[in-house]
C-alpha cells in the first residue's frame, strides 16, 4: 500500500506562458523519462512520509488519584480566614513571603 504523506498547505504556483521551460522542473523532467530519479522519490518519500499512527495503549488498572493534604481541613479553613483579612493581592502576598517581608506579614494579621 502507498503511504500515507503529510499534508503541506501550499499554495500552487501558476506557470507561465511558456510552461516550465528553463526551470528546475524542466531538466529534471528532461533527463528521466519519470521525471525523478530513484534516489529522489525515496529522498522525498523520507522527508514527507507521515508518521504511521501509535497504537492506543489500554490503561488497565489506573488508580483514583489520591489527594495530598499538607495540612489539615481545621488548619486550611484558619488560613482561608487569615488571607481574606489581609488586603493583599496574590503577587504581593507571595513576594511578601518569598522576602520574608515582616512589615507586611506581621503577627497582627
């Protein structure tokens, strides 16, 4: 079976009036009777051949996916209450903590 080649989104070229004389199109029609050489089309079938498509792996067996608590329900609830106190934004919030800026996150809060 011929295979499968990319798609290429060109946009084709109108000849001019005198055809394809003088060009690269014209010498190599010129000196094989097909056209192309051999070497050429298996060159061009390398270079645009698509891919043949993977295969679709079954998931046998996939696992829930488990959620990760660092801290617990009682402690985040705290800190949701404490962030909606402060009146910062997100960025400041974090470059706050990533300067260890005390006169932002004071024990006040």
């Amino acid at each position: 079976a011929p295979s499968q080649l990319k798609a290429l989104h060109w946009q084709k070229l109108q000849l001019p009036a005198g055809g394809a004389e003088g060009t690269l199109w014209s010498e190599a029609h010129a000196s094989s009777p097909s056209g192309m050489e051999a070497a050429q089309k298996e060159k061009l079938s390398r270079l645009f051949t698509r891919a043949p498509p993977k295969p679709a792996t079954p998931v046998a067996g996939r696992r829930a996916r488990s959620s990760l608590k660092v801290v617990s329900q009682k402690r985040a609830h705290a800190f949701e209450v404490l962030l909606s106190k402060l009146k910062l934004s997100a960025v400041q919030l974090a470059s706050a903590v990533l300067r260890l800026d005390s006169s932002v996150l004071t024990s006040e809060c």
